[in-house]
C-alpha cells in the first residue's frame, strides 16, 4: 500500500513538472494553434510564436522574434524547409507549415550577421549549418544563441531586383558562398545549400517576408 501511495504521489509530481504525460510517461506535444477559419498557424496578438512545448527560458527571446518565411525569387510559392532530420529544401509555401518558419537571430550586437533558426522541432533550436567542405550542403544544427559560430551566420545583400529579392551571404570562410537552390534547380523538393555562385540566376535569390504574408 505504502509503495502504492509512494507511486501516485510520484507520478502526480511528474505530472505537476511536465505538464501533460502520456501513458508510457512521454510528453505530448499539443498541436500548435491555427485558425479555424483559415487553417493557417495562428499567432498571439502580438504576433509571437505561442510555443505549446517547453523552451529553456533563457532562449524564450527567440519565439519572440518575428515569425518569417523565405521564398524562392525563381518560384514564389515556394518556401525553404527543414525536416526532423535537418535536412533543407524548398516546399510548397503553406501557412499551416511549422517546418516553413523561421527567425532572423543576429547574435552580435551592431553587426549584420545573422543566423536563420527554425523553432519547429520539440525543444530545440536549429539553425542551418555549413557543415563539410564541397558542394556545401546544409544541415540543421542544434543552435546556440550565445556562441554562434561563423558557418551558421548570414548577411543580406543590398537588394538586387524591384521586387526585392537579394542574395543571402554566408559569413564562412569563402565569402562567395551564397544560399543556393543546388544545381540550379527551384522545384519542390529541391535541396538548399551553400554555392559560391557568381552568377544572380532566380535560384540564389530569396526574400524574406512575414509567415503570413499574403495569407489573412
Ligand atoms: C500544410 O501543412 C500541414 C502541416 O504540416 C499539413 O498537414 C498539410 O497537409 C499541408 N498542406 C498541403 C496542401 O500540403
């Protein structure tokens, strides 16, 4: 009886310090809000992120950053992604699409660098990454808002077209390297990487706009 007792009263704790548990004790990630009216991800009024998973605290101030997207200049209605296995690539923009959001960190105080982070997994920050030599592919890696090394930093060039799309500039070793729909390709599904291309063809050129731009 007494180990009974013991029991309950533990699992009540657990219950109180993670919120809501599942049968086999895993933490179930309540779906984040969207509107009923138009099915897109529904922000708070303030337009921040209403994280239902749990953040460290000290990294709260990243959900507060305003909620952005990135679309292809080559094909506008699609978006960059990120899937669970960090991989990124471009995606049928859709409003309802955590994987599609990101913010823009600039870790440095009056610098222009900045790291692209996607809040979309569980209790992680990911930012994409220049992890290996060669085409440069991109990864997610787990972000560390106070320590940013220079392979996830970015800058935005000057804007190139009317309609406002720009290069983004990856702050690595070789500064010609520029966010890239690989091989040339701006289709759904294409892989996005790093490439030093220096040419300004539809696949390097992005704008970043509100997750809900052009959605109600
Ligand atoms: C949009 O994204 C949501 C959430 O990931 C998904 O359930 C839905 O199927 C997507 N819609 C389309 C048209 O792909």
């Amino acid at each position: 009886m007494a180990r009974l007792t013991a029991c309950f009263v533990l699992s009540g704790i657990l219950l109180l310090a993670t919120g809501i548990c599942s049968g086999n004790g895993q933490i179930v990630e309540e779906p984040f809000p969207t509107n009923p009216v138009t099915g897109c991800l529904q922000f708070r009024p303030d337009g921040h992120l209403p994280l239902t998973w749990p953040v460290p605290w000290v990294f709260e101030f990243l959900a507060k950053l305003p909620p952005l997207r990135i679309i292809s200049k080559g094909d506008p209605s699609l978006s960059i992604a990120a899937d669970d296995n960090g991989n990124v690539f471009l995606a049928k923009t859709n409003c309802s699409d955590l994987r599609q959001l990101w913010v823009q960190h600039f870790p440095y105080p009056g610098e222009n660098r900045f790291a692209l982070v996607n809040l979309a997994k569980e209790y992680e920050m990911r930012a994409p990454m220049i992890l290996e030599d060669g085409p440069y592919p991109m990864k997610l890696g787990k972000y560390a808002p106070l320590d940013v090394p220079a392979y996830a930093l970015w800058t935005q060039d000057t804007p190139l077209l009317c309609a406002g799309f720009y290069k983004i500039r990856s702050c690595y070793k070789d500064e010609r390297l520029v966010l890239d729909g690989l091989h040339g390709n701006v289709h759904e599904g294409t892989v996005v990487g790093a490439y030093p291309a220096d040419h300004s063809a539809d696949n390097v050129l992005w704008k970043m706009e509100g997750f809900l731009s052009n959605h109600p």
